[in-house]
C-alpha cells in the first residue's frame, strides 16, 4: 500500500479556500486516492475519491495530476466548521488482502 | 449518521481484564472493518471481514481477535488488557460492489483501561 505524506497542520480563515496536498510517490497503477474528514472522538467520514484529473462533489473537489503521485484536496469557502483532521487514502478498490494505512492526517484550524 | 453502529460507547476496566466491542455495519454491507485511534499511534487498522470472512489483517495483537456472525455483526475481542490498549476503537463497512476504500464510520468505543 503506498505510504502517503501530508502537513501536519494549516491554518485558514473563514470564507478561504484550502488546498491539502498528499505525496503519494509509490502509488500503484491500481490504487485510488479516497479523503476523509474526522472531528474530534468522532469517526472519520468519508469526503470524495477519485483515480486521476479532477473529481468534484457537493462538499470538495479533488485534483490528481497525471503522474498521480501527489493529490490535492480543495476544499471552497471554508467555515468554522470545517475544523478537522483531513486524512489521505490511497488503496485500490478491491475487497480483500489490504491494509489500509492512513498517515497521521492534517489538522486543519478555520479562523474566524 | 453513518448508519454503523458500535456499543458500548464507553468502556472502563482494568488491566488484565477481557472486553468485547460490538458492532452493526450499514444494512448491506457486507465488510466491516476495525481501527485503533490512540493519541500517539493514530488511525491503525487492524482487520476486515467481509460476510464472515477474515480477508485481511493489520497490526493486530495477538491477544485481539474478532468474528463477523451470519446476520454481518461483528465482534472484537481484547483479552490480558493493558494500559497502552487505551484508545479509540472504531469500526467501518463498505457496500458490496463499490471501492473498499469508501468506507463509512460508527461512533467508536472509547476503552480505558486502569
């Protein structure tokens, strides 16, 4: 499983966009790049995913560039509420003989 | 709501002690998988069963072990506890035909031990 590194933290203020960036530089042709979100004594929640170019949902987009090995979480106008550890996962899409490492994450600070 | 469910959501014993952590995955999922949270080792996976079989292990001790029944629940058992086994333990189910990399959260078991 490729290992990934992230900033430890960031800080924003409110109404900002945030870009995390994830190094990936072993990752497999196979593997998907997954975000989640956790806030504190809560479980992770998963964010958005995608394999390569530019993925987009209601809550953030995703950019992969095309050597795949780094991923870019950009989360729009961020809120007070976006505080939060974000985590990088990278793993491919099948159902068995994985270990799913997430790294230490990054811990994002929206101020107001 | 993620829709996985974990009880107890506190759990208080002593060293030495056994403890079972129960789980429900999201009504069709057919994977559940288990993760420890402590403060200095943060989220480290430890096992997955997918529809009642083990399918893949992490850095689980051997003191640890865990089943998924026939109706998908899944139960973690922690036996000789000790102090460092203290953390947050959480467990997570995919949907079968979809990316085991998607998964969704419970609340999480909180385990001290003293």
């Amino acid at each position: 499983l490729a290992k990934t590194t992230q900033p430890i933290s960031m800080d924003s203020y409110e109404g900002q966009e945030v870009n995390i960036t994830c190094s990936h530089n072993n990752i497999a042709t196979n593997d998907y790049i997954t975000w989640y979100q956790q806030f504190p004594s809560q479980g992770p929640r998963f964010i958005i995913q995608g394999y390569k170019t530019k993925v987009t949902n209601e809550v953030a987009s995703l950019f992969i560039p095309a050597d795949r090995k780094s991923s870019t979480l950009s989360l729009p106008r961020v809120s007070l509420s976006d505080t939060a550890v974000y985590y990088c996962l990278v793993g491919v899409l099948r159902n068995y003989g994985q270990n799913f490492v997430f790294g230490p994450g990054t811990r994002l600070s929206v101020l107001p | 709501d993620s829709g996985v469910t974990q009880t107890p959501k506190h759990l208080i014993t002593a060293t030495g002690q056994r403890v079972t952590l129960r789980c429900s995955p999201r009504s069709g999922d057919l994977s559940v998988y288990w993760y420890q949270q402590s403060l200095d080792q943060g989220l480290q996976f430890l096992i997955q069963y997918y529809n009642g079989e083990e399918r893949a292990k992490g850095n689980i001790l051997e003191r640890f072990s865990a089943q998924q029944f026939p109706d998908l629940h899944s139960e973690l058992n922690l036996s000789s506890l000790e102090l460092g086994d203290s953390a947050l333990y959480f467990c997570a189910s995919s949907a079968p035909g979809t990316s085991a990399t998607t998964q969704y959260f419970g609340p999480g078991t909180r385990l001290t031990v003293l």
